[in-house]
C-alpha cells in the first residue's frame, strides 16, 4: 500500500506530502531541489536548537504585543519547547546548504511548528487555516533576521563546547608540564641543536598556545551577541511592530541566557557577514596552533630507532599491513587533517561573505555549513588528541639527558666564558670530529674537566628552574 499522504498548495501548486511529516510542501521542494541529505539542517542540534528558540521568542512577544491569540502563541511556544529539547531533529531534513538565502531552512522549522502546535490544539496536520505557518509561527519575521539570528546563537553554543574541550587539553598539557619540569633535553631551532631546556617548558608553551586561543575565540564570540530579530526584510522592519525588535530581543536573552543586544542599524546588521568571518578565521588560527603541536609531537616520537625518539605516544593501533611491529602517530595526524579541512572552510567562508550583493548575502548557509562542521570536527579532534594522546605521553629521560650532555649546541653555554670566536671553532672541530665540546675545551686548557662540569651543572640546573 501506499504511504497515506495528505494534500497541500503553495505559490507553484498542489503536491502530497506524507501524512506522518510533520514538514509541508515547502519542505518537500527544498528536498527536492537540494538533495544533500547527508548534512541536513537536523545534523547540526545546535541550529535547530537555536531555530527553535528564535521561534519561540517571537511567539512570546506577539502575544505580549496582543498580535496573536494566546491559545495559539502557547501552542507555537510548546511546539518551539519539542524542538529545542531535539525530539524533531528528524523532522529537518532539508540540505543546510540551500539556495534562497535560508528560507528553506526557516520554512522547515514553520512547517514543524504549525503541524506541532495544530495536533496540540486537536487540528489534523496541514490544517492551516486554524494556525498557519507564515501568518503565525512566522509573524513578524522575515528568513532575513530569524536565519542569522539563529546561526549566531548556534555559532555560540558550539565555539562553547569547543571551549570545554580546549580547556580539558590545556589542562592536559599542563599536567605533563609538571610532570616533565625536571627532564633536561636539547632544544631546536631550524631542527639544529640550540640551548639546554627541559621537556616541561616545552610542554608548558603547548598550554599557553591553547590558552590563548580559547581567549581569542572568547573576543571572536563577543561579535556573535549582535543581533538583527526584528529587522525582517532587508532590516527596514516591515510588518513588524514598533516594538517587536526589542521585546524579542529581550525574550530571546531570557530563553538563552546570552546578553543580546539589537544591532543599532539593522539594515547593515542584515547583509553583514563580518561575525562569521571573524569567528572563521579564529578558528583557523586555533586550528593551525594545534596542528603545528602535533606536528611536534609527530617529531618528537619518531623512530623508535631512527628518529628523535624523545617522547611515546600512547600506541593506539597497528601502522602497518606489511612491516610488523610498526606504530604511527595517528591521533596527531588525524588533527591535522581536521585543521587542513578548516583551513580550507576558512577560504570558503571568505568566499561566501564577500559574495554577498546589496541587502542580503545568499550565501549564509555555506557559511553556516563550513562553520558548524568544522567547529564540531575540530572539538571531536581536540577531544581525541586529550584523551587518546596527550594525557598518555611519556618521557625518554635517559635518552633526552645524553643527547643534551653530547649536543655541539651546548657549545653556547661556553660562549661567555671561552669568547665566541674560540667557542665557533670549537663547534666545527667538535662537529668534524664528533668529539664532545667538553672534552675540547678541557684538551685545550680551556677550562679543567671540574670547571666545565661545574658549568654546565649550573646551566641544568638553572634551566630545570626555570632561570
């Protein structure tokens, strides 16, 4: 038998639309017209959260306002509750990136609503006449302020949960901070030995990176708070009432708990992408921090045998199908992938944002695409690189100790004493003989064996203090 539908006209037509959906007909030409499916609008929790909390603010302020009946303006604010709560995410299934500037989007959550609402009130789905989905879940709104207004609230909520995941690393990175502030090792500039250091203080910069790009998502996140509800077409308002915008606005913040504030020119509030771009290129900038820690952690353990060889990774899975015994660094590098694929978003976004003509820019739902997706794989990155990574990391003490004790690079804690000159000469001889730069200086009575390993044991032990 065929599926029971029930029969529903718009601007273009008549079409069925399955009875058991709680979408209408403009829903069923968006999934028509866009058949994206594997990233549908109800994919991404947070954007239907944030639709639905837009909606319900409007609700409440059209009663308020004495602009629609209570018993439906309740109704539409129940139906609102089911979708915050994510119960209908199954009932979006439009493609998030959509032509038409987000109406699609804007006109699946309408339809939601209104069928929601009308079964609450004994109404058979499709009922439109007793609460419709534009004349009412849709009053004083146009697609050019719910739809932006809606992928900043979700644009917040998730840069929030990709904050607690960074603050769980940077914790991480700190632990083995502490752990490793006694280990002395070589550092390296240009990959060529350099000065004495401990394994701590390369581990504490790994924290401070991670620190403040959770600050600069925190100031990125500020722009986000700026909204245009209210605004409706092209920011002139119309159709709204005079006090819409505000009351909105201040319901909005109630349901959220974010300080919202009303953009003070709604018209530029509406075609502008610039919050998007910001927030982008911060978490590009977070993205490329992580991914060049990893690219350290990758050098730092590679061998066992033929590389650095100064940490261990946490071994997570066979690195090869023919060579046995064989481990890689996958955690890191599945992290870079994901700051390589922001990276590229971050261009996209770009794109999108200079794109945009006039009034409004068509193209936020690539933006919103981009960023959604690439702020949850980055959080899913951050989480793994946490818990499957770092916080398993340990040290080869032994191993870093000799290579700081045999490193031409200590040459440099000589240099004050012995002059630069005679201390340059002494490199290249110990580099062309492989010798140890202590046992030259001594040979050359530079200084007795006791004083240049009183020397350097003060230099380890200052640089084990941090001084």
């Amino acid at each position: 038998m065929a599926p029971a539908t029930r029969r529903e006209h718009d601007l273009l037509g008549e079409r069925e639309v399955p009875e058991r959906a709680l979408w209408g007909i403009h829903t069923l030409r968006a999934i028509e017209n866009f058949p994206l499916r594997s990233e549908s609008i109800g994919s991404f929790p947070e954007l239907v959260r944030a639709i639905g909390l837009v909606k319900k603010a409007a609700a409440l302020s059209n009663v308020d306002l004495g602009l629609m009946p209570r018993e439906l303006g309740i109704a539409i604010a129940s139906a609102c509750d089911r979708v915050i709560s994510g119960e209908l995410d199954g009932q979006f299934p439009v493609s998030l990136i959509q032509g038409g500037a987000g109406t699609s989007t804007n006109m699946n959550a309408n339809e939601v609503i209104a069928n929601v609402a009308l079964e609450s009130l004994g109404h058979a789905r499709g009922t439109y006449h007793a609460l419709h989905p534009n004349e009412h879940v849709n009053l004083g709104q146009s697609t050019n302020d719910v739809y932006p207004t809606a992928l900043k609230l979700a644009a917040i909520m998730t840069t929030d949960s990709l904050l607690v995941a960074l603050q769980k690393l940077k914790e991480a990175f700190a632990s083995k901070a502490r752990e490793f502030d006694h280990i002395i090792k070589i550092g390296r500039t240009q990959l060529q030995d350099a000065v004495p250091m401990t394994l701590g203080q390369e581990f504490s910069t790994y924290e401070v990176m991670v620190k403040e790009d959770m600050a600069r998502l925190r100031e990125a996140m500020v722009h986000l708070h700026e909204i245009n509800l209210g605004a409706t077409a092209i920011g002139t308002g119309l159709n709204a009432h005079p006090r819409y915008a505000a009351l909105a606005r201040e319901n909005l913040e109630k349901l959220t708990g974010f300080p919202l504030r009303t953009a003070p020119n709604l018209v530029e509030a509406t075609q502008d992408c610039g919050s998007f771009v910001l927030l982008s290129g911060t978490l590009k900038r977070t993205a490329i921090k992580l991914s060049k820690i990893c690219n350290d952690l990758r050098l730092l353990s590679s061998g066992p045998r033929a590389g650095l060889s100064e940490i261990s990774l946490p071994p997570r899975q066979a690195g090869s199908s023919i060579m046995p015994g064989k481990v890689n660094p996958v955690i890191p590098e599945f992290v870079n992938q994901i700051a390589f694929e922001i990276i590229g978003n971050d261009m996209t976004i770009s794109m999108a944002a200079e794109a945009g003509q006039l009034q409004l820019n068509a193209f936020e739902p690539i933006i919103a695409s981009c960023l959604f997706r690439g702020t949850s794989h980055l959080m899913v990155a951050v989480e793994t690189l946490t818990e499957y990574c770092v916080s398993g990391i340990t040290a080869r003490e032994q191993h870093l100790r000799s290579m700081a004790e045999d490193s031409i690079g200590l040459i440099t804690v000589f240099s004050p004493i012995i002059g630069y000159v005679e201390a340059s000469a002494l490199a290249a001889e110990a580099e062309a003989s492989g010798g140890s730069v202590i046992d030259l200086i001594v040979a050359r009575g530079l200084l007795s064996a006791d004083e240049a390993h009183r020397v350097l044991a003060r230099c380890f032990l200052k640089t084990a203090e941090g001084t």
